[in-house]
C-alpha cells in the first residue's frame, strides 16, 4: 500500500474519530484508540491454530465498558480505557468465527497512550 494512502486513511479516521467524540460526549470526549500492536508471538500463537493453507486472522472491532474494561495493573490507565475502541484477534479458517475462548485475543499496546 502506498504511504499516502495509509496517510490519508489515518487522518479520515482520526477526524472521523474525534469529530464523533465531540458530538457524542461534548466536554467529555476521550482521546481514542488510534492504533492497537499485538506481538508476534501472540499472532503466531493464533496462527498455529489455524489450517496452513485456509486459516487466518479475524480481526474484530470493539469498544470497552465496565464490564469488559481490559485486565491492566495501571488502576489510572484502567479506569480512562471505559469508551476507548479496540480490536480482537481471532484465529480464523475460512473466515469462520471463533469457536474456543482459546481463539480469540484482546489486549494490545493502545496508542495513545503507548504510541511509537
């Protein structure tokens, strides 16, 4: 993909993002996910579930709650985490949802504020 494409992506995003914030939460808008990492070894860890030739990852989008705030020791970063999106990684074959907890992955670095 070309830079300036992946560029402009980005920032439709981004504006797209926090103009919703605005209008939604007004003074209490968050600063949102712009980009979640997940390691190798967890997209490997995935991968060695799926076929060699039809397997995959699944990616699904999703925002945190109370009830489903991610399992951090940072109690501060915990708590500003309720209303930020995220994604899940789910070993997939053929595009298939997962069946096993074992297949399904939350938990990446968020930027902000681990960005790089």
């Amino acid at each position: 993909m070309e830079f300036k494409k992946f560029n402009r992506l980005r920032a439709n995003y981004e504006e797209f993002i926090e103009t919703a914030e605005k209008d939604i939460h007004g003074d209490e808008a968050i600063k949102q996910t712009r980009s979640v990492w997940f390691d190798r070894a967890t997209i490997e860890k995935l991968l060695a579930m799926t076929d060699s030739k039809k397997g995959g990852l699944k990616i699904y989008f999703g925002q945190y709650d109370e009830e489903t705030l991610p399992e951090i020791e940072d109690t501060e970063l915990r708590k500003q985490m309720g209303g930020r999106l995220t994604v899940i990684l789910a070993a997939s074959d053929e595009n298939n949802d997962p069946q096993e907890e074992t297949q399904v992955i939350n938990g990446g670095w968020f930027c902000p504020p681990n960005c790089g």
